[in-house]
C-alpha cells in the first residue's frame, strides 16, 4: 500500500466527522491502530483495509491511491456494479445516452453561468 493510504485514510475520515474511536469501533480495533496507519507507521492487511473502506464508505481502491475518484454515492457505485455486467451492446448504448445526457447537463450549467 502507498504512503497516500494514511492521509487518504485521515482526510475522508475527517471529511465524514468521524474521530478515529467511531472507525476503530467499527472495525473492531482501537483508535490508536487507527492513528498508526493514519500515519503511515503501520500497514493494515488488505482485509482489515476493506473493512475501513466499508466503515468509511469509500473503495478501497481510493484509499490505496489506485483512483482519484472518490465515490460517496453508494447508489452510483450499485450502478457502475450493474454496467459492468450488462452485454456490451447495451452498455454501449447506455455510455452514448449518459454521455448525450452530462453533455446537456454542462451546457445547462454553463448557460445559466452566462445569464
């Protein structure tokens, strides 16, 4: 894991209101695990690390610094689950939409930015 998981780890969770005793709960831990891998001193195992996404509710791939993207939206990450199961025809067509729709939704914006 990178030395971006403890201030990945520290950022969300403070950006969430959480001290590290609600995550340590969570997880079954103490806070100053929690404390340890905020700063880098102690690297969690990949399943403790999915259990802090999970509390957190973030991917673990944004805590170990593979995206950038951080996704709060639990219902978009359903979606995303469910595109990527869909036949490859109608995925297409459903970026092509999606694409036409944020398109829109930017011009919109940008119009009423201009008025």
């Amino acid at each position: 894991m990178s030395t971006d998981f403890g201030l990945r780890l520290k950022t969300v969770r403070e950006e969430k209101g959480l001290k590290r005793e609600d995550v340590a709960n969570k997880i079954g831990t103490s806070a100053a695990i929690i404390g340890r891998y905020e700063r880098n001193e102690r690297t969690p195992s990949i399943d403790i690390a999915k259990n802090i996404a999970e509390a957190l509710e973030v991917s673990l791939d944004y805590l170990v610094g593979d995206t950038t993207v951080l996704l709060k939206d639990k219902k978009m990450m359903y979606r995303l689950e469910i595109l990527q199961k869909v036949k490859p025809d109608y995925k297409e067509r459903i970026l092509y939409m999606l694409d036409v729709m944020l398109k829109d939704a930017q011009n919109n914006s940008l119009q009423e930015k201009l008025a």
